[in-house]
C-alpha cells in the first residue's frame, strides 16, 4: 500500500488482504531454557504467536521507492519522478503519502505509485493575494481530509482542503512568540508538524518551542522558551535547541528530535518535557537512553508499540529507540552510491523526514538525493549473535542449525514487528558438549477472570516441556490457583506429569498446563509463579495473573450537567454507583434508541417535552443482573420570557402638545426588561414605560416601543406595531382674497374672502387695507373708491374651538384694474447705413407702448410725408442736414394719447479718400533685403490693399510693408499704391518713388600673443591672448587648434592638452552693422617633453618579506619621489626596497631636466595566513552566518567549490566575493558535512577539507 513502485503492487493488495491478521500486534514466546548439544543439529526453535501475524520481510531493508535522484517536479510513475528537496513526509490511513518539498512545493505519491503537484497555486508568483509556499518543511493530513503545512520562511501554518482552497490556517507572516488566534498568533519558522486523534497540531518553532495549535486555529506554547538549551521542565520551563520532526503516539504524548541538542525528547499532555535518549554530545553511538549520541537527529515518527523511529541527518542514518529507550541503529552510514540493501549497508544522503505506512514500514524523505526510500520496520530481531553454527531467519524468527561452539546460557531478545506494533520476548540458550536433563516451558499466556466466590471459567495456559529426566515432573499452582493438564475439569493446587521413557509426553514434545484461579480466590488482582519440578535440574518458574471482581449491583440515573439555553446542546450523564471498564449504554429518545456508546448523551435537536431514558449493561464483569434502565427524565433549560409589547396612547391633546404613550407588556416584563422608544425609526432614548412625545410629534409621524428581556441566554427583543398620535378634532383656517370683477380707476373694488371650506358656524372676519382694520366683519368687503393698485388688501378668518381660537390671514392682494390707456413712447431710429444720394429706411421704436389702434405720423423738416406705418422710407432727396420725427397716437375708452420723437438726420456709409507715402526701415548692408513700410497717415481702413513696384513692376505683395530683394539697388525705385474698397465703390492713391540707402562695411584685424612662461610642459595648462585694434561693436571670439573649433567666447585661450607643432588661430565677429569677420595669421604651438613613469602591474609579498620596485622609465629623469615612504628603504632613488606589513600602495613622481613631471602608482598586496573555518551556524541569529575564508581577498581569482556528501556540487564562486551562506540554488541545505576544495589560483595546491554546518 505505501510500496510506490509497480510491482510491489501486487504485494499491497496481498497486505490489504491480510490486514485483519495484522490488525493487532504480534503476541509471542518461544520455549525456554534451550539446551543444545554441540555438534547435533537442533528441532527448529519457532516462536508462537497469539497476536497478529508477522510479515515475512527483513527487518531494516532499504530501496527506493520514488524519485530518480534528479532535482526537477516531474510527476507521474514513481520510478521516474523528481523533487525538489523532500523534506517533510507522512501518510494518511489509505497510505497516500504527502511530500514538502523545500525547493517550494507539495507532492503526493498516491497508493498505485502515481506523483501529482498539489496546492500548486500556492507557489510563488501572482495572483499575490493567495497564501504562498515558502520552504516548507512538514504536511500532515486530520480527519476530514485537509493537509496542513508547515510553511518554514513565510513563518505561518497553510491549510489545503479536498478541493485544493489553501488559506493560511495559523501565523500572520512574520516571526515573533504572541499566542492566540491563527490570525494575530506568531510563529518562527515552523519545522516540524504533527497531528493527534483529536486533530490538534503541533508545530517546532525555531524559537526552541513547541506549539498547539486547536481544530478551530487557537495557538498557544505548550513547551520551550527562546533560551536554546535542554533543560527538562514542566511547559515554559522547559528548554529546546532548534527542535526539528514531530510525533504523537496514541497517548497524546509528543515526541521531539531536538535538533541541535543532539537529544530526543518526550512531552506530556500536559506539557511535561523529558529527555528520554541521547547525552547531548555530538556523535554516532548506540546504546541506553542518555549513552546513545546523536548528530543532527532531524525526523521522527512512532508506531502502535511506542518504537521511535529517528533520521539522524548528520551522519545520515536511520535509529530505533524501543520503549526500555534503548537506541540502536536500523539503517544508514552505508558508503555513498549503495541506494539499497540491508542495516548498515545503505546510504542515506542527508536523510530529513520520516513517517510509518499501514503497511508497518518506514518512508524517508532523503533531502540530499532528492528520492523516497522504504525501510522496512517489520519481521523478525534479535539482539546479539547466536553460538556458531545457528541461524536466525528474520522473516520467520525461527532458530536452526547445528551448534559447533559451547556456548554458556545466554538470553536473547527476539522482537517481532508488523503494523499494528510489536512483541518482545527473552529466551536462553546453551551449547553443552553431553545432553543434559532439561525441563522448560514457554510463557503462560491467555486471560483469568472470575467472580468472588467461583473458581474462573477461563484459563492461562503454557506449554511444558523434558528431556533426559530422572523424575516424573511436578507441577506446583501459587496460592489462590489451580492447574490441571486439561482445560475443563481435574484442577487442583499440585499435578503430576508422568515420565515416558525420560521425556515428557508426547515424545518430549511437550504437554500443554492449565491454570485457573481457585472458588477461594479473594477479590482484587492475583498474581503468582507455578512451579514446574524434577529430581536433576533447576526448578523452573511460570508467571501467571488473573483477576476476581467483586459482584455488582447495576445501578443508572439520568443527571443533567448544566441548564443551557433552549435550542442549545444539552449533556445527560448515566450515574452509576458502580463504575466499571465493561459498561455499555443505550439511550433512549421517546422510546427510541439515539446517540452513542457513551455514558454521556450529547445533543441539540431534544426539548423540554421529550422523554429520555438510558440502559446501562455489563456482560463481562460479575453483576446481579446484565442490565437495568434508568428512570425517565426531560431536558432541562434556563426559563425564558418572549417579550410582548404594543404602543398605546393616554388620551387625546390639542396639536402642539405633547403626547403621552405607554408601552403594554401584557405581562411579558421582566425585573431587567429595556425599553427603546422611536419616532419614525429614530430612538428618542427613552428607556422607561411611558414616554412623553415631543410637542413636534405630527399626526403623520410613527411611534414605536421595543421591549427587550435580557437573561443568560441573551437578549429577547420584540417591538411594537406602529401608531400615530391621535388629537382632538381642529378645523384649520384657510383663507384667501379674491376679487370678483374688474373696475376702473378710481371706482370702488368689492372683495370676497374664500374659505376653501374651512369657516365654521362661528367664524370671524377681519378686513384690512395696508394693514389697517376696516372695520368689516363680513365675508365680502366693498373697498372705498380712493384704493388704488398700490394697496394691498387682506382678510383674517378667525376659528374658535376647545382647543383656543385658530386664525389665518390670507395673502395680500391689490385691486386689478380695466387695462387703462398705454401712455404711448416712441423714437426714430435709422435702419442700416445707406451711401450718400441713395433712400434711407427709419422705423419708429414705440418701446412697448403701441397698442392694437395705435396710428404713426412721418415728418421731415416738420413736413408730414403720409405715411401711417411704422417704417419709413424716406425719399433718395433727403440728407445729412434733414431732420426726421415720427408721432405715436394711442386711441381708447379713455381718449387718445400722443408722443412726438426727438428728430434724427440720416446717416450714411463713411468713405475715406487714401493718402500714402513710402518710408525705408532702417538701413541695411550691400546685397541684403531692404524693408519699406507705407505710411497712410491715417487714411487706411479695414479692408484697405497695397500694391508695390520697383521701377513701375509689380512686386506682388499686398501687404503694408515690403521687404525687397536683395538684388534691389541703391538707383531702383520703390512706390506704393493705396486703395480702400468700401460700399460706395474703391479710391486709390499712389506714393512718390524713393531708392533705398545703405551702411558701409568693417573687417576687425586679429593678432594671436602668448602669455608667460612659453613654452611650458607638455600637458601644462597655457594661456593665449587675440587682440585686435578694431573689433567692432559687441565681438565674439572663436578659436580653431588645428582647424577645429576649440574654447570659449573669450579673448583668451586655455589648454593643457597642447602638442609640440599644434596651430592654434582666432576669428572676431562683430554684431555691428555690415561687420567681415576676420582671423588671425597661424600660431604654432611649441611645448617640453614629458618623462614617462610605469609598472608592470602589482605585486605580492608575504607578511615579513620585501621586494624591489622596478619601475619603467624614460631617459632624462633627474628626480624621484616615493609616497609614503612608510616600508621603504629610500624614498629619493628609482628602484627602492619595499617591506610594509600591510597591503600599501606607493606612488613614483619623477622631474625631468625641462621640470616636467610624471608618476605611477604600484600596489603591494601582502598576504594574511589563509584560515578556512570548520564549521558555522545559518540560522539567522547574526552570528557566524556565512561562512568567512580570511585572507582569500587577496586572491581575485581563486575559484571555491563545496560538494555535499554524495558529491554533487551545491556551491561555486570565483573570486569568493560573497561568503555562502548555506544555500544551493535559494534553498536552505539541512544540517550536515560538506566537502570544499579552494583553488587559490596562484600555482599553489589547491586546499580541501570539511566543513560542518550547523543549525
């Protein structure tokens, strides 16, 4: 089942098979003493088993299983798969294996051999909002089906469902030690995982902590402190040192592989550390408990029978502590390429996780070959060799062979393993050279149980066997026992096994004993040896036990445990006076069996009404009768009140006051009942039972009571039915004024008041005009003839009820008239611009004034034209000087109204006769453009144009200005012609002619001089001056060296990058009118050789040794001068002796004859003794963290290789410029030796060694 290759199937389906046999743990004896005579070959010494079968397999055999040895994340069949790292593994009950890979991935290799990714969108890479796996270390699977990671570098606990949702269970991504809820506890570097019956988890924090972590999220720290150390203790007393792998047993006790402790240790429920194997040294020996040492112990795993199973990564073996805590290596510490094979005859290559199948055996995550390996934890041990000449068969635990040694009486531990646990049993044997008589037996095995006053039914029994006897043998029972050579029948405290032919029947073959205890047995637990006898060899002593149990009275009631809540889970305990381990119990809902086997009933779905009675029976122990059924009983709950309540209002008020409601509870109150009041949803914060509503409350508003009982089991809340306020019936005055008809100016106006059907039978009117009382009390109101439109008239209806007098006063109105004549108005105004002699359009603008009759009168110079329209044309004759009214006569009942116009005369189109003249703008040098620009004087308009000629030609340019060509000359001649184009047709004008003018020309003369100290060294900056006697307004200077343009706008020149024979000369431009830029006559450069100073590259000395500095130079050098002369031997000559005792660099500067000066710079390196450390510690904590080479500085390109145990490389520099910090390709390597070698480069032998990294 957990074997992944193919033809190993076949095997699992025979293990499936099979499995009830193994479902139990093996149970067996062997006969003992044995003595065997040397040279004769003896019967087959066979173990009995009475417990589940042994596999025949070899214990302690190892092959792979999975992976080809290749790092990658291919999947499929197991035999060509490849990981990444393996680094946690474990295995749910079907035997589908969980891999996490520290490479970044989680792998599972299912029952038929098959390698799937899963939990792949947790790998890195976006989206960035979805837990990431980072270096995990361990997965383990819970009940229903979720695997847990322990995700090592991103600090938190991820979970993965069936159907592949992976959140972060606990830890929020960053170290620290705060227990509590998954989503603010803290967790460093998660390593090791493990999970109980109960799915609580348990984590390694490389904070030296163990931490549990409930099924709902809840970390807490059930062990360790941050001091690193192995100090045992009770919880946060207790100390670790980079604990690693996890295990529980069926106990809930947590099993440690202290990491860096070198040590194992064991953890109660309760939080009680204890070191149970290793002595805290580092090393490889086996032995008991605190005489076994470990290296680097890594994974861990426990089976049904409490064997620890051990990785020890340091030296790459697996180790077995038994439950007596001693440690013995099983497999492992083979040499490097034997994958498979027996014990110590295989290799494990960093070995880190480690897990037991359903099948019983072992499968180890092998970290550094990237591979799955099966040990095989099942079959037969023993403990030490047997005499020369016998074989032991580790499938079958059978002893055979012929003895050729003599051999002293020995005892051997022969164990047997299967899936379910194991068995131990110890057996001697003797090699003697004559046969000896002998009389053994095997162990006593099977159950004695009975009841006080009765001999037991049932029965041990062992086996008994002689040889070589003088005697019959006697078989003695211990006191309270009786033993017969029969099952049934014949016990008695003494029997005898009659000799046949010096054996004992059969053929020496053995009789089975029986023993049983005695009807006088006291009760309580009995324990005793039967003694086995014969005259010639030493008595031989048979444990046996058994138990007598009192007889029970069988008593059950029903206790309930705590009142909850209705509709939560109620707890009904079965008590019995008689408590034993053989009681069963059925419960009983209304006659109907429900829940477990349990003496507690658990559930939610029962109530108050419901009948439940419980039947307890016990058909093992002694009782009075089998069974007995409780008296009835019902749940129980805490009384609860459901709240009632309606709003209701006390009498009725007038509008405008306040309202008082009262909550009914209609009995439903509590002694701590809550009242919340709302007016339109709006708590009003009153808690009491009544509540005066604000005087703003409005017959629209909505008013609501909620009556809240609080108990234990939370509050009960109900809220009432909205009401409104009601009130005492109110007519509301409305009021308006209205007049019924329309009257003329200075008659009198009758208004009528309005009601809208609000007047009562008592209504009362109040008439006033401007706001003075008219002294009307009636609904219509004849206003005096003297109102006019201005006043304002209104009218106060007055209501008078219980709840006072009501009053509304309408709006003002003024009195509305016949429309009266419009006053009329009117002036003339001139439609559009006409040109002089033609007609001019006028229309009269009566502002608003004209009416439906209104009538015109057209006058020009006081003379009527007849025309009674608003337009007038007026006649081509008129002018400029004609004066032009009109007169608007208003006619209606009133009369008629008249209004004369101020006059106007016409206005026509302007037209505005040109004048030009040509002006030159400015003056411009020979052969450039000439600007001329035509000066109007005034007369140009909008849409004037222009038209230019030079010598009577057309220069096509329209525009006011004219820029000539260049050809133009100082005898052409320029005119323009002007021309405004308007309405009334275009005129012209034409300019008098000009020629245009010009300014003479100017060529600066240019001399180049150089300054001071010329000619100077070549590379010395030098100074040249331009000057000129004529440069011109604002001059710009450009200098060329060697017909390249070179320096700035300056009258100087500066260089240091001169050569001897360079041409250097300077041109001067002028911003002056009709300036020649002019250069100077060719300067040519003289300068002093350079001396020349070098080394042929650095050097290198030994601390304590010296060298001389050779350096190149040119002839001519006069002077030398070394910095610093520290380590010099002279520091004024060119080839001194140099000692320093650092690293120095020396600086030449040399002086020719000329005083030109150079200099060169050579560095002594000098080397520190080269220390290649053994051993550092990666784990973050600062200190010794990489692992630092001093003096391999000095050694540019040396090369360094590390290569881990099964000789591949993991790491590679040149130069070494960074130091390794422990990791292959970004993963973090396990703890271990690894090999280097370090290739100074320097023709020297490369250096190597080991060295060990620790965490």
């Amino acid at each position: 089942m957990c074997t992944f290759l193919k033809p190993a199937i076949a095997a699992i389906a025979l293990w499936l098979v099979a499995f009830s046999a193994f479902g139990q743990a093996p149970d067996i004896t062997y006969t003992t003493p044995n003595v065997y005579i040397l040279g004769a070959e003896i019967t087959p010494l066979s173990p009995s088993n009475i417990g589940g079968a042994v596999p025949a397999t070899i214990y302690g055999e190892t092959k792979i299983v999975a992976g080809t040895g290749q790092f990658g994340n291919v999947n499929g069949d197991a035999a060509t798969a490849q990981f990444k790292l393996p680094y946690g593994i474990s295995m749910d009950a079907d035997g589908n294996t969980y891999i996490a890979e520290s490479g970044g991935g989680i792998r599972m290799i299912s029952t038929s051999g098959q390698v799937s990714s899963i939990a792949t969108d947790a790998l890195p890479g976006p989206p960035f909002n979805i837990p990431k796996l980072n270096n995990p270390r361990g997965v383990v699977k819970d009940k229903n089906g979720n695997l847990f990671v322990a995700n090592y570098s991103n600090h938190n606990i991820l979970k993965i469902t069936p159907s592949g949702i992976i959140t972060v269970f606990a830890g929020i991504n960053q170290s620290g030690t705060a227990d509590g809820p998954g989503n603010v506890a803290n967790i460093i570097n998660p390593n090791g995982i493990a999970i109980d019956k109960d799915d609580n988890l348990y984590v390694s924090d490389v904070n030296n902590a163990i931490r549990k972590i409930s099924p709902s999220g809840y970390v807490y720290t059930l062990a360790g402190q941050p001091a690193a150390g192995t100090l045992d203790g009770l919880g946060p007393g207790a100390k670790f040192n980079k604990p690693a792998g996890l295990a529980v047993n069926k106990d809930g006790n947590i099993y440690v592989a202290d990491q860096a402790g070198f040590v194992i240790r064991k953890i109660t429920p309760n939080g009680q550390v204890t070191t149970i194997a290793g002595s805290g040294s580092f090393g490889t020996g086996d032995g008991n408990g605190a005489a076994a040492n470990f290296q680097f112990p890594v994974g861990i795993t426990v089976d049904p029978s409490d064997n620890l199973y051990v990785t020890d990564g340091g030296v790459g073996t697996v180790r077995r502590i038994s439950p007596d805590g001693e440690v013995k290596t099983i497999a492992g510490g083979g040499p490097v390429g034997a994958e498979s094979g027996v014990g110590a005859n295989v290799h494990f290559s960093s070995p880190s996780g480690i897990t037991i199948g359903p099948d019983g055996n072992l499968y180890v995550a092998e970290y550094g070959k990237n591979a799955i390996k099966r040990v095989i934890a099942t079959g037969y041990t023993i403990d030490k060799a047997l005499p020369a000449g016998l074989v032991f068969d580790p499938k079958t635990g059978i002893i055979t062979g012929t003895p050729t040694v003599l051999w002293p009486a020995t005892n051997y531990t022969v164990t047997a393993y299967n899936a379910a646990g194991s068995s131990k049993f110890i057996l001697s044997i003797e090699v003697d050279e004559v046969a000896k008589p002998v009389l053994n037996s095997s162990s006593a095995s099977g159950t004695i149980a009975a009841c006080v006053g009765a001999a037991s039914a049932n029965y041990q029994t062992f086996m008994v066997a002689g040889t070589n006897l003088t005697n019959d043998a006697v078989v003695v029972a211990p006191a309270n026992f009786e033993v017969s050579l029969t099952p049934v029948g014949g016990y008695s405290s003494t029997v005898t096994i009659p000799l046949v032919d010096l054996e004992l029947p059969p053929d020496g073959d053995g009789i089975a004993v029986y023993v049983r205890s005695a009807a006088t047995a006291p009760a309580g637990n009995l324990t005793g040896t039967v003694l086995l006898k014969s005259t010639g060899v030493t008595d031989v002593l048979v444990p046996v036990s058994g138990v007598v149990n009192q007889i029970m009275i069988l008593e059950v009631s029903i206790n309930q445990q705590i009142l909850g809540c209705p509709g939560e889970q109620v707890i009904l305990v079965a008590l019995t006076p008689n408590p034993a381990n053989n009681l069963n119990y059925q419960w009983y809902v209304n006659g109907s069996p429900q829940g477990a086997n349990s003496v507690n009933f658990i559930s939610s779905d029962v109530s108050s009404t419901d009948v439940i009675t419980v039947t307890m029976t016990n058909t093992v122990d002694c009782t009075t009768s089998p069974s007995v059924t409780s008296a009835p009983a019902s749940p129980m709950y805490i009384p609860l009140v459901t709240p009632v309540v309606s709003a209701e209002q006390q009498g009725l008020a007038c509008p405008g006051q306040s309202v008082m409601f009262v909550a009914n509870t209609h009995g439903t109150e509590t002694a701590n009942s809550v009242y919340r009041w709302e007016i339109n949803n709006i708590d009003q914060h009153n808690n009491s039972k009544t509540f005066p509503a604000p005087v703003t409350i409005t017959a629209g508003d909505k008013v609501t009571v909620t009556l809240t009982n609080i108990s234990d089991c939370g509050p009960l809340s109900t809220t009432s039915a909205p009401i409104s306020p009601a009130y005492i019936p109110v007519v509301f005055p409305v009021v308006t004024v209205e007049q019924p008809d329309l009257a003329c100016p200075g008659q009198s106006v009758i208004f009528v008041a309005n009601t809208h059907g609000t007047e009562s039978v008592n209504s009362v009117y109040r008439w006033e005009v401007n706001n003075i009382d008219q002294h009307n009390g009636n609904k219509t109101f004849p206003a005096p003839a003297t109102i006019t439109a201005a006043d304002k008239v209104t009218v106060t209806l007055t209501n008078t009820s219980d709840c006072g007098p009501l009053s509304a006063t309408s709006s003002p109105i003024s009195p509305e008239y016949t429309t009266p004549v419009v006053p009329p108005v009117v002036t003339v105004e001139q439609q559009g611009l006409a040109c002089p002699g033609q007609s001019v359009m006028f229309v009269a603008n009566t502002h608003g004034t004209e009416i439906a009759n209104s009538a015109y009168r057209w006058e020009i110079n006081n003379i009527d034209q007849h025309n009674n329209n608003k337009t007038f044309p007026a006649p081509v004759t008129i002018t400029a000087a004609d004066k032009v009214t009109v007169t608007l006569t208003n006619t209606s009942d009133c009369g008629p109204l008249s209004a004369t116009s101020v006059s106007i005369s016409p206005a026509y189109i302007p037209v505005v006769p040109p004048v030009v003249t040509v002006e030159q703008q400015g003056l411009a040098c020979p052969g450039q453009s000439v600007m001329f620009v035509a000066n109007t004087h005034g007369t140009e308009i909008a849409n004037s144009a222009y038209r230019w000629e030079i010598n009577n030609i057309d220069q096509h340019n329209n525009n006011k200005t004219f820029p000539a060509p260049a050809t133009i000359t100082a005898g052409d001649k320029v005119t323009v012609t002007l021309i405004n184009t308007s309405d009334c047709g275009p005129l012209s004008a034409a300019s008098s002619p000009i020629s245009p003018s010009y300014n003479s020309p100017l060529t600066p003369i240019v001399t180049i001089n150089p300054s001071s100290f010329y000619p100077a060294c070549e590379g010395t900056v030098q100074t040249f001056i331009a000057t000129s006697p004529n440069p011109g307004i604002n001059p710009n200077y450009q200098w060329q060296l060697n017909h390249v343009n070179v320096g700035e706008n300056s009258d100087s020149f500066k260089s240091n990058i001169l050569k001897n024979g360079d041409v250097l000369t300077c041109t001067i431009s002028s911003s002056g009118q009709c300036a020649i830029p002019g250069t100077s006559n060719e300067f040519f450069i003289q300068t002093k050789e350079l001396p020349t100073v070098a080394f042929n590259g650095n050097v290198n000395i030994k601390k304590g040794e010296s060298i001389t500095l050779s350096p190149v130079l040119s002839n001519g050098i006069i002077n030398y001068s070394w910095s610093p002369s520290v380590g010099l031997n002279n520091s004024t000559v060119s080839s001194p002796n140099a000692s320093p005792t650092v690293t120095t660099s020396y600086t030449l500067i040399v002086t020719s004859a000329g005083g030109c000066q150079a200099s060169a710079s050579i560095k002594v390196n000098v080397l520190e003794q080269m220390l290649v450390p053994s051993a550092f510690t990666p784990n973050g904590d600062g200190v010794n963290d990489t692992w630092r080479i001093a003096g391999l500085a000095a050694y540019p390109n040396c090369t360094v290789n590390v290569f881990n145990r099964y000789g591949a490389g993991i790491f590679r520099s040149v130069g070494y410029s960074k130091d390794w910090n422990g990791s292959f390709n970004g993963y973090v390597l396990p703890s271990g030796t690894y090999y280097y070698v370090v290739d100074l480069k320097d023709g020297s032998k490369p250096l190597s060694g080991y060295v060990v990294l620790l965490k």
